[in-house]
C-alpha cells in the first residue's frame, strides 16, 4: 500500500460521512443509459430535464414573493440583503449580488453575498468547507444585523455552513430564508420564509450544479429583479438607474429615454447632457414638460422615484 492510499484511508476513517436524502440525489430514470447514448441524445435528456425547472419555480412564487416584500422592507429601514450560500449555490448568489450594482444603481452595501471557503472557493472548490457550520455562524455574527434579511442558498437543504449562518443571522434579529431544492428539508421549520424548488433528480445524480442551480439562478435573478421593481429602479420596464461606464451603455441610455417619451433622439441627447448625464432627472423632466431643476428637487422630494416625481410635477 502507498503512502498516498495509507493518507487517504486515515483521512477517511475520521471525516465523517453524511448520506443526503434530497432529492437531488437520487437516480433519474431518464439518465441512467447516459453515458451509453449519442451525444444527440445526451443533450435531448439534459434539455427535456431542464424543461421542468420554471414549472417548479412557478410554484413558490408566493414564497418568492414574500421575500421580496421582506427584502423591500429591510432595504427601506437602511438595512441589507444577505446570501450565505456554499459551492454551486454560493456562486450563484455572488453573482446575483455582483450584477445588482451595474445594473440598477444600487448601492454596492445593500446586497452582500457570503461564499463557504471565501474568495478562493469562487474559482476552485473548497468542498470541505461547507461543512463549518461554525463558519458560518461566526460570519453571520460579525456582518449581520438587526432587521437585515439573510437568504441562505443550499441545494440539499442540509449545508452545514448555511444552517449556521442562518442560525446566527436568526438570533441576531435579521429575517431568514433558505432557497433549497428540497422541499422537505428539515430547516423549513427554522427560517421565516422556506423556498423548496422541486426540481426532481438530476441526470448526473448529485450534480446540483444542473437543475438545482439553474432553479437557484432563476429565483435570484426574479428575487432581486423583482425587489429593484419595487424600490423605484425601474421605470415602466426599463432600467433607468442604470451606470453608464462604457459607450455601449451610454446608448443604451439615450435610446431608454427614447422609448419612455417618445422624443426624438437629439431633443434626449439634448436633455441628457442639460441633466449632467443624470437619466432620472432628464426622463422626469421631458415626461412632465418641466425645467430640469424642477424635475431634479421633484426627485428629491420623492425619495428619488421616477412616478412619485411626476406625481409631484403634475399636481
């Protein structure tokens, strides 16, 4: 026996092992020729199974719903949004976090996304550590806080590491929610909010990597959408608190006033550059015929909300 083997066999006489009952892994009737088939026919497979993925969504959009309306709350009190989440499910929620900020303006503090083996485990997996749930309660007992929101994000469930910080974050005083694809999980009992996707076994079983953290990106991305929506980001379907950091975007901003009045696109380069490149300010003031210094204190006087602006100008 090699040094290596003789490693290897201590290592496993002391680590424990935990078999998961979720859903994700167990076998999927469909896959089990997989590696057998045409590649024609692998993707065939792989696409009819992701092809259930939005129904399963569908299905917990009251659950999404209330967490936006928490999400709406804590932001509005000057609180955050927190994702504690390992693996597959940890990317995800740093991504979602990522993207907030150069799409909707928003603060960079409002949404914090917190990953199992820290930055590293972004680009190479630290598998191991998702199973410190002292981990996670010792980073939820130093970043959260009263009344912020914390969604932990685990495929099975059971993620020691996201379990601990949900605890933490509960006796803390923040609101908590595990997004899972398990709708049985135990945890659904300890959070505020339980989203349980029912997205079925995998065609690789265990890989949560595939349906589980499709559905995953999918609610993220309809969450914080959704909570952007309801915080004034948005203005009809249009992004207009978007950062303009490079030429494509700058477009994208004249040709977004376009679409919301109607003017032509020199009378919105015009107003633009009189608003000092704010889309707010210039969207408010050629909807409402105002001066642009009107339309910029009608912003101010209404919390910056685009409607709530024409409101004001209007009355």
């Amino acid at each position: 026996m090699t040094a290596g083997r003789v490693e290897r066999d201590e290592l496993s006489a002391v680590r424990p092992v935990v078999r998961v009952g979720a859903p994700t892994e167990r076998r999927n009737p469909h896959s089990v020729d997989l590696d057998l088939m045409s590649t024609r026919d692998v993707l065939t497979v792989i696409n009819e199974a992701d092809r259930r993925v939005p129904a399963a969504v569908a299905a917990v959009l009251d659950e999404i719903a209330e967490t936006v309306d928490l999400a709406v709350a804590a932001l509005r009190g000057g609180h955050r949004v927190h994702y504690f989440g390992a693996g597959t499910s940890g990317r995800l929620g740093v991504l979602d976090a990522a993207e907030l900020a150069p799409t909707f303006n928003s603060p960079r503090h409002w949404f914090c996304s917190h990953l199992a083996g820290g930055r590293d485990a972004m680009w190479r997996a630290v598998e191991d550590a998702e199973d410190d749930d002292r981990a996670g309660a010792a980073e939820a007992a130093e970043c959260v806080r009263p009344g912020d929101l914390v969604v932990g994000l685990a495929a099975s469930g059971r993620t020691p590491y996201v379990l601990g910080a949900l605890a933490a974050s509960r006796a803390q005083g923040a609101g908590t929610v595990l997004l899972c694809a398990n709708p049985e999980a135990e945890a659904a009992s300890s959070v505020d909010v339980f989203i349980g996707v029912d997205t079925g076994p995998e065609v690789v079983t265990g890989s949560t990597r595939m349906k589980a953290g499709t559905a995953q990106k999918l609610v993220l991305n309809t969450f914080s959408t959704a909570v952007m929506v309801r915080l004034g980001r948005v203005y009809s379907n249009l992004m207009i608190d978007m950062v303009a950091t490079n030429a494509k975007l700058r477009g994208r901003m004249i040709s977004i006033l376009m679409e919301a009045t109607g003017c032509a696109e020199e009378v919105c380069r015009r107003a633009l550059q009189e608003a000092d490149g704010d889309l707010k300010t210039a969207l408010v003031s050629l909807v409402s015929g105002a001066e642009v210094a009107a339309a910029r204190a009608a912003l101010a006087r209404s919390a910056d909300q685009v409607r709530g602006a024409l409101d004001l100008l209007a009355s």
